[in-house]
C-alpha cells in the first residue's frame, strides 16, 4: 500500500463505490476499502434482497387471485429456499457488476477493514498487512449503520433477529412472525411475510405505522393490512421476551391494556445506528454524536480532508440514493465543482402493496413552516389502469404553494407509486407550478393519470371525480 492516492473511500455500499466510480471518470486516483462484500447493506442485506422478496411474494398473492381474471392456477405454492436462492442471484448478479464497475474505472479495492487513527490518517488490516497506512490526499468515510437492538429483556433469545438474519436465510418452519417496529423495514417485511401466508403481528410504539409520514398513509397501510390478515398494534410498548418449548413470547402493552402473542419469530426492526466510533480514534478531531458523524454542508467532517456520507451521517436521511448522492456532492467539493444535485429533494419509497412514495413535505410540515397551501387529490379506485391490474385503491396528493402554486411536496400510495414520484421530484427540484406540470398529456390508460386528476383537483377540475355538490 505504498500507492499515494487522491482519494480513499472506506466502505462500498452505495455512497462509497458511487463517489469512487465518480471520483475516477474525474481523474482522481481512488482506492476503495471494503471489509466484507461491495454493495454494503443496499444490495445484500437491505433494499435489493428485500425487493426482490417482495417481487415473489406480491407475485404469489396477486396470483391468488388468478380466478377472478379468469386464470386456473391450481395447486399454487411456494418454496421459502428457491425464493431465497433467487434473491441471492439477483444480489450476486448486482454484485459482481459493482466489482466491474470498479475493475474498469481502475479503483483499487482494497479488502480490509479501516480505521482512522489519531492523527488522521486511514489504516487498513488485511490478511498480509496489519494496520497499514493508506495514503490518500482525501479520505471518504461510508462505513453505513447497523440494526439497533433496543434494550428489552429477552433481546438475546435465540430466535429474536435483525433484518439481517432474516435476509440470511430462509425462516423454515416460522408460521408465526411477530415485528417490533412499525417503519419502513417494519411495514415491508411484514407485507412479504403476509403475502406467503404467515401469521404477523406489528407492534409500533407510536400511534400509527409508518409515523414519520403523512398521517393518511400510516392509517391506510395499517387499515390493507389487517384485511390481509395483520395484526397491527400501535401505542404498543414491548416490555420484554421470553422462550418455553422452543416457541417464543412477546409481551407487550397496548392502550394500558398487558398482551401476550406467541411466535416461532422476532424480528427486531426499530432502527439503525451508525458505530463510527468503534472506527475513529477520538484524537483525530472527527467529531462523532451518538455514533454519527458530524458533517458540513458538503459532507466534510470536522476534519476538513476527511468527509463522510451516508448513513454514519449524524441526523442524516438513512437512504441508498442520499448516500450516493452525498458520495457524488462530496467528490466534486474535493475537486472544487459544484455536482449539481438538489440534496433538499429526497424522494422516499415503500415497498409495500400498494406502494407508498413521497417527495417534498406533507401539509403538516408546510403549516409547521408557516406556508399556506393549496393541494389536490385523486382516490386511484376511479383510475382505469388500476382496475385493470386487480390493484388496490390508493391516492396521490399533491402540495403547492398558495399564490405561486409551486410544487412543494406529494405522497402517493398507489401501483407504481415508487415511479410516479420521480415526476413529482422533478417538479420540486425545477421549481415547477401546478400549472407547468398540468401542461403535459399523460398517455391513457396508465397510473400516471392520477397525477393529472390530482393536478386538475387543486382547481377543482379533475374529470374523473365527481363535481362538489353545490
Ligand atoms: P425506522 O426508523 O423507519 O422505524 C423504526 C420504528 O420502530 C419507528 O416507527 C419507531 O417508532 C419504532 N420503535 C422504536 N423502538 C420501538 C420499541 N421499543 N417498540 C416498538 N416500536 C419501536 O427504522 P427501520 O424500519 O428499522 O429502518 C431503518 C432505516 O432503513 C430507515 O431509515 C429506513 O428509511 C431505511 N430503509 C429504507 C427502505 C426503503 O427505502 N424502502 C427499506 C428499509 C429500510
């Protein structure tokens, strides 16, 4: 490791390899250090494992309903190890075209494990060398975060798991699967493992799922949920686990009232923490809270050569596309160009059915900042397209700004929504109005007519909702 780089980037999950790839095209030298496999936790233990499960699991409940658009399924079933199997090759097939990636912008990758000492400087242990110093101009720390197991007595149980081991492998013989955590990991596996037939319960400490989001989606989820067979329990505190007979028991307290549901499964999903600390030497100056990294606007931490991105960020939005896009801000700040990416627009998705996507704010948020608003609205159960595809009814809202009508924020919870939203996102970002984005045919049938509906509806003019009586 004698090689003086311009860069360094430890870690290769999304926000690392996308700003070593950029860093390369610019000219700059890159080495990458990645401990365990590239990718990180996006592609082998988060958004694309996670995916491409709901890919068969949605697929296997749709194809329950096969009669009713006149297909003959008989004898529909699964097998838990080929779904898996299939997911592990979509991960390895992504994989192996990130290490490519890589190979053919001639980023070293460098398999070790990292640190930063005391006076700053990245040092890395592999099987031939022991904390040997990586030379590099700049360093980008992309270490990412991990499950935050909360303190409740029984944490430790056998059978009380992360996301992590649950996308490890197959959970044979789980009939029953009980969720701590009603957010978006929450909400997504408990959608998968409905669909497959198993029995979920969802306990949720605040008041709704999903409570970071526009309250009609958390009631709406919840609401698909339990028709599929859920339990949803919100106001709920786990007080703690315990195991008899191999069968484990969730204890819990729901609106003052004790409960107890047994399981086969836990699966722990209140959040993830980065540990940065466990890497950075206290003497560098880096400034750490609560694991976090502190970092500027432009991803520099509190050592000006250092910057860091993604989810170790302290405060920071714990998305793959945020982190590869603060990866590619932080690159073209190192080379003094500004990378031309909006970071105050950060479309979010949900991968549950029907899908859930929002950009921009919510009208809470809008009246919490004193704007006044003006919004649309279209129920998706009038749209042709939606019928047609046995899809659940959902909605799109859209949020301007009084006066200019400028698009500030939109959530949608509807087929396709996680593509939908991209359109709204380019309004948000390109300061568009209402007006600007109605301007525009959108080709018949297809979901994306509920945006026009919703667009018209801020005016009152939407065809396909029925005219306010007067
Ligand atoms: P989260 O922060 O989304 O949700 C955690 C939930 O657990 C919260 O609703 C919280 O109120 C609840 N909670 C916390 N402690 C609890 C307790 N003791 N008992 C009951 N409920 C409790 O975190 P999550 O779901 O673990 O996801 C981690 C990160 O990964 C998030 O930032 C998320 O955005 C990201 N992610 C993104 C996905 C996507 O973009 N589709 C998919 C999965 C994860």
């Amino acid at each position: 490791m004698d090689k003086h780089y311009d860069l360094a980037v430890l870690g290769g999950g999304p926000g690392g390899y996308t700003a070593a790839i950029r860093a390369a095209r610019k000219g700059l030298t890159v080495a990458l250090v990645e401990r365990s496999e590239l990718g990180g936790t996006c592609l082998n233990r988060g958004c694309v494992p996670t995916k491409a499960l709901l890919h068969t699991t949605d697929l296997y409940r749709e194809l329950s309903k096969a009669e009713e658009i006149g297909l003959r399924i008989e004898g529909l079933s699964y097998d838990l190890s080929k779904l898996y199997a299939r997911k592990d090759a979509v991960v390895g097939q992504l994989r192996s075209g990130v290490e490519q990636l890589l190979k053919a912008n001639k980023v070293d990758v460098i398999c070790g494990s990292g640190r930063i000492d005391e006076a700053g400087k990245l040092r890395v242990t592999t099987d031939e060398q022991q904390d040997a110093p990586v030379e590099a101009r700049h360093i980008l720390l992309a270490t990412g975060a991990r499950p935050a197991m909360p303190p409740i007595e029984g944490i430790d149980l056998p059978g009380v798991i992360s996301s992590d081991e649950l996308l490890a492998a197959p959970p044979e013989n789980c009939r029953r699967l009980v969720i701590i955590g009603g957010g978006v990991i929450g909400v997504e596996f408990a959608s998968a493992f409905s669909s497959l037939g198993i029995e979920v319960t969802i306990i949720e400490a605040l008041e709704r799922l999903l409570p970071t989001l526009d309250r009609e989606i958390g009631q709406n989820l919840a609401m698909q949920l339990k028709r599929r067979g859920v339990t949803v329990a919100t106001g709920a505190m786990v007080e703690r686990m315990t195991r008899e007979d191999g069968t484990l028991y969730c204890h819990y307290t729901a609106k003052g009232k004790a409960e107890t549901v047994a399981c086969d499964l836990i699966l722990v999903a209140t959040g993830r923490r980065s540990d940065a600390d466990r890497f950075i030497d206290a003497g560098s100056g880096i400034r750490t809270e609560r694991g976090g990294v502190v970092v500027n606007e432009h991803y520099q931490t509190t050592v000006p050569h250092i910057y860091a991105v993604g989810d170790l960020v302290h405060g920071g939005i714990q998305l793959a596309h945020v982190a590869a896009a603060q990866g590619v801000h932080a690159v073209g700040h190192m080379i003094g160009e500004d990378a031309g990416i909006d970071l105050d627009t950060v479309p979010a998705c949900i991968y549950t059915d029907p899908e859930i996507a929002v950009v921009g704010m919510t009208d809470e948020q809008a009246k919490a900042a004193g704007i006044e608003t003006v919004s649309g609205k279209y129920i998706m159960s009038g749209n042709g397209r939606t019928l047609i595809a046995q899809q659940d009814r959902g909605f799109i809202k859209i949020l301007a700004e009084a006066g200019t009508e400028r698009i500030i924020g939109a959530q949608l919870m509807c087929a396709r929504a996680t593509d939908l939203v991209n359109e709204l996102a380019v309004a948000i970002v390109n300061r568009l109005s209402v007006v600007d984005l109605a301007r525009t045919i959108r080709p018949h049938p297809t979901f994306g007519e509920g945006i026009t509906e919703a667009l018209e509806d801020v005016h009152g003019l939407a065809t396909h909702i029925m005219p306010k009586r007067r």
